[in-house]
C-alpha cells in the first residue's frame, strides 16, 4: 500500500516523453514480449514509433508466442531482454532469480510523472508491488468470463419459456448461468451446455464467488484450502452442474476436438476463457458470440490474466529502459495493442474507448471485461504455479469425474488435494512418513555397525 500512497499523487497524462540529450554512443535496447502473431505485430509497430522518434536509442523486439515460452526462455537462462512482458503468476520466481529492479522510483520522476492514482485499477498496482516498491508496470488486466454462442444461449426464448435469464447486461446468477446451460444442450443436435476445465483455475472464480478460498492464506500460503467448510459448500453447488453429464461436454467428445473447437464448430454453448480468446472466435464465418460475467454464486468474483512490463537489473540504461516503458504505457501505444484484440488494457483510458471496446464488433458488450476488472482475486505470489497444477491434477480431475461425489468423498478429495499442495507450497513442513523415518533410521544403525570403531 505504500506503493500505491505515494504514486497515487501523480496525475499528468503526458504522450512519450521528449527523447533523452544524445549520448556520445548509441544505447541499444531489447524489448521481450510474447502473443499470437497479430499482437507480436502490433508490438512491432510500436517499437518502429520509438525507433522512429529515438536514432539514438533503439530497440529491438525479442519475440515469444506466449507466456509459457518467454518464461521458460527465461528460466532456462537465456538473456534477460532489457524490458520484458511478464505474467504476475511469474514474477515470484523472478524475483527470487533476481531478474528485475523496481520502476516505481524511475516512472515518478517529473518527466515521466505516471497517473497511478486515476489511471490504472488500484488491484492492477498491487499486483506487481512487492517489499513496497512497484516492480513492475502494469499493462495487462483481462478477468476471465464466459463466452456463450448466442445462437444456443437465447436468452428472449429461455425467457418466453419461464427459464431464469440475467436482469442486469452481462451480470447473472449461478442459477441463470444453469438454465442457460440446460437451455444450450440440445440431444438431437449433439450440442452441449457448458465446458469447465477440470484445473484450480477452473474452479477458483466459482469457490471465490462462493464465499471459499484457494489458498490457506493471502501471503506466503503453505497449503491449497479446498477442504475449507465454504469452500466445499462452494464445490458441492458448482460441481452439482459441471458433473452434470447431460449439459456438460463429454470426455469422449474431447478425444477428438478440444473445448474451444466445439465451441467454434457451434455444438458448446458456453466456455470459459480470456479477451484473448475473442479475435481466434473472430475469425470462425457463422459463429455469433458474446460474453458475460463469471456466474456468481453469493458475490461476483473472478481470476484474471495479469501482465506487467519489467526492467532487467542488468540493463544497459536504466533511464532510457524507463523512458521506454513509460512510452509502451502510453494511451497511443497501447491502444495500437489493444486495437489486435487480444489485451484488456490496464490503463483505464485506453480500455474505455473504442480501441479497446470495438463497438459493431463482437463481442458486442465488451464492456462486461472492464466491469469485471473490479472482480479479479490476485492469488499470492507463488513461484511454483504450474508444479502446484500439477501436483494436485489428477485429484481436481477427480472431483469432475468420481461415480459418487458424496459429501464424504468430496471431503476426502478436497482433504488429499491440499495435503498434496503442501509438498509445493511448504516442503520444508512436510515431516517423513514412519516407513521413511524407519527405514532411515535402520539405514544409518547398519552405516553405524558396519564402520570401524577407532580408539583414541
């Protein structure tokens, strides 16, 4: 919060700033971003707008299709890029490899002078502040929601025949969210109501909306808390419609398209998924779409795709490498981005216009993803996020699955699930079973036995 208090004072809203006095050798920057190849193109239009106004600071674009590819370039120890995209489910670990310097000092500085108090959701800030400085600068916000065909999700028809339907654009219960599913699964056309990954992303939104928690605690968490009384009670409602095998897209279904090419061959009603999902359905001829909210259960509540720009320790230029970022955050940088369709951007200017919002485009209420924005739950900053996912996979894949999912078989679940995430989260609390203790023991008396003994 300390972060926030003193960016908050902040308020100009100047373009890229004036380029630095000409130094006596030209500074060579790197820029790593990742996306489909449509926002990598974008991404190269603008670093051409800096080069343009900058000869003496160039840039170079150090491309990756995704978020999985820049990190694991950078796990594996490839050059740092001297400003680089990066997810918050991966800034832990950068952290911890010591990759980063903070930016909050260097984009306060009067001839940067970044709004962080009117022009970025205050979340979005805290999402990349840690030990009380900004460590990075926030770029992407995209909370997921639910795209639904509009052809199979009618809402007028499911009204003229009694079915709950949202009173509020873009807004609805979980109850709603059921008829629609029910409505949307039609036998004799092959068409299903609903996919949910069976994954801890999956469920997060529906446990949150519940009332539940993910994690045993916000910060430094040592253990997953499905086990949690209304975290269950959240799973026992949410599972009642996803376990559901007559409005659900069935696994025999998934051995020969993925959930989101049904979705666009327009025999899934709704799915999960990001505003990077939007221009991929853009693109199918026929198909009619558009998005809601997260259903809620007790409160709206969602999980996001959050991206913020970094500035290597090791950079040439500090100063330079600042003015950079302080030009990709611009509203005419990112709206170049955002006009791609994939971003939801975390300047609040430039997700209010047209940029972003697309109007006659679908999906045609692209505002549900700025509503949502004041929604998303940050999960604790864990450097282990895709071990965790895997580690209690088949567990969670269970709870989709077993024949009987009873209240004690759910707690059974949920109870191995989050001892399981513990071995993660918190290894150095998990104490050696009494087999391993034994035989341990056993191990070092025969190690004992069998030495010498040495008189002195």
């Amino acid at each position: 919060m300390l972060v926030v208090v003193a960016l908050a004072g902040c308020t100009s809203e100047a373009p890229a700033p004036a380029p630095s006095p000409t130094p006596s050798t030209p500074i060579e920057l790197t820029f790593g971003a990742y996306g489909a190849d449509a926002e990598l193109a974008a991404y190269s239009r603008v670093v051409d707008g800096w080069n343009t106004a900058h000869p003496d600071e160039t840039v170079t674009l150090v491309p990756a299709a995704d978020r999985a590819e820049q990190a694991g370039r950078l796990q594996a120890g490839a050059a740092v890029p001297d400003v680089f995209l990066l997810s918050r489910r991966d800034l832990a670990w950068a952290l911890e490899a010591d990759l980063t310097q903070p930016v909050g000092d260097l984009l306060d500085e009067p001839d940067r002078d970044v709004d962080f108090g009117d022009g970025y959701p205050i979340d979005s800030v805290r999402a990349f502040s840690s030990d009380n400085q900004l460590q990075c600068m926030p770029y992407g916000y995209s909370p997921m929601v639910i795209y639904y065909n509009t052809d199979l999700v009618d809402f007028a028809k499911m009204e003229r025949r009694g079915l709950g339907v949202p009173s509020k654009p873009g807004s609805w219960s979980f109850d709603e969210f059921s008829d629609a599913a029910r409505f949307a699964s039609r036998p004799g056309k092959r068409t299903s109501g609903v996919y949910i990954e069976p994954s801890l992303d999956g469920l997060a939104p529906f446990v949150y909306s519940g009332g539940g928690k993910l994690f045993d605690a916000t910060d430094n968490p040592t253990s997953l808390a499905l086990s949690d009384g209304a975290t269950q009670s959240a799973l026992a409602t949410t599972l009642t419609l996803l376990r559901n095998p007559l409005v659900t897209l069935p696994d025999a279904r998934l051995e020969s398209r993925s959930p989101v090419e049904w979705f666009k061959a327009g025999k899934l009603g709704m799915i999960a998924g990001y505003r990077s999902l939007t221009p991929e359905l853009r693109g199918i001829s026929g198909l009619n779409f558009d998005v809601m909210e997260m259903p809620r259960l007790s409160d709206s509540r969602t999980i996001g795709e959050v991206s913020g720009l970094c500035m290597s320790k090791d950079t040439v230029d500090s100063d330079a490498a600042a003015d950079f970022i302080y030009y990709l955050s611009s509203p005419e940088a990112v709206s170049q981005v955002a006009q791609a369709g994939y971003l939801v951007p975390a300047s609040v200017e430039v997700a209010a216009s047209d940029a972003f919002l697309q109007p006659g485009r679908m999906p045609l209420t692209s505002e549900v993803f700025n509503n949502s924005i004041r929604d998303i739950v940050l999960p604790p900053l864990v450097d282990s996020y895709a071990r965790l996912d895997e580690t209690v996979a088949t567990d969670v894949g269970r709870l989709f699955s077993v024949a009987l999912l009873d209240a004690q078989t759910l707690d059974a679940l949920t109870t191995s699930i989050d001892t399981d995430s513990q071995a993660v989260l918190a290894p150095e609390s998990i104490s050696p079973s009494p087999s391993e203790s034994t035989s341990e023991s056993t191990s070092e008396s025969a190690g004992d036995a069998a030495s010498p003994s040495v008189s002195p």
